[in-house]
C-alpha cells in the first residue's frame, strides 16, 4: 500500500507542476475564481504528496516546502509566458494551510489499529 501511495504522490507532484509551468494563455477576470480554486486544491495535493513521498519530514517542514514550491512556481511562470500572482501564493499558502489542519486532524483522530499477536487469527 505504501508503494502504491508513493508512486500516486509523485504522480500527482509531476501532473500538478507540469500543468503549473506549462505556457498558457491569459484568465479572463470570470475565470479567476476557478483559478484560485485550482490553486488551494492543488497546493493541498502537493502537500499531502510531500507526505506520502517523505514520511519523515515534519508535517511543518513539508507545509513550508509546499509554499516554497508555491512561490518557485510563481517565479518560473513569469519566463514560460504566464503571469505570477500574489493571489496565486496566497491561495497556495490557505490550500497548504487547510490541507495541514486536515491532516493533523486525520493523524489525531485516525482508529487506532488493532493489536494483533502471532496467535491472532
């Protein structure tokens, strides 16, 4: 299972980045909603993929590695012909926010698995 999720995590990382740092066109201003939607979806997926890829890293060093790429992209965008966006970084940083708060939810009120022996059929 472990192996499934990692190679679904980098999966999604390379998607979601390619899709951020391929040449696009300009937003009309009815799009922009959508764009900003987009963008707090996927930084919790680059969020929860940091997760599964590196499950030693601290919940808080992934979330600051999840903004960090957040702005990366918003730096590249400007040499791939689309425009960089405070707004971007900003529905970044509230998608890497709210997927944290849903983690360390999932992580503090997960079943406990049960304790199974050898003898344990």
């Amino acid at each position: 299972m472990r192996s499934f999720l990692r190679i679904a995590g980098a999966g999604v990382m390379i998607v979601l980045l390619a899709l951020m740092l391929a040449p696009g066109g300009t937003i009309e201003a009815e799009e922009i909603i959508w764009d900003k939607a987009a963008h707090f979806i996927a930084f919790g997926l680059i969020l929860w993929s940091l997760g599964v890829l590196f499950r030693r890293l601290p919940r808080l060093a992934a979330a600051v590695l999840a903004v960090a790429i957040g702005a990366a992209v918003e730096v590249v965008q400007a040499y791939v012909g689309r425009d960089p966006s405070w707004g971007d970084l900003l529905a970044d940083a509230l998608g890497v926010s709210t997927a944290l708060l849903i983690w360390g939810a999932w992580r503090r009120f997960r079943p406990r698995e049960a304790f199974q022996t050898s003898n344990t059929r």
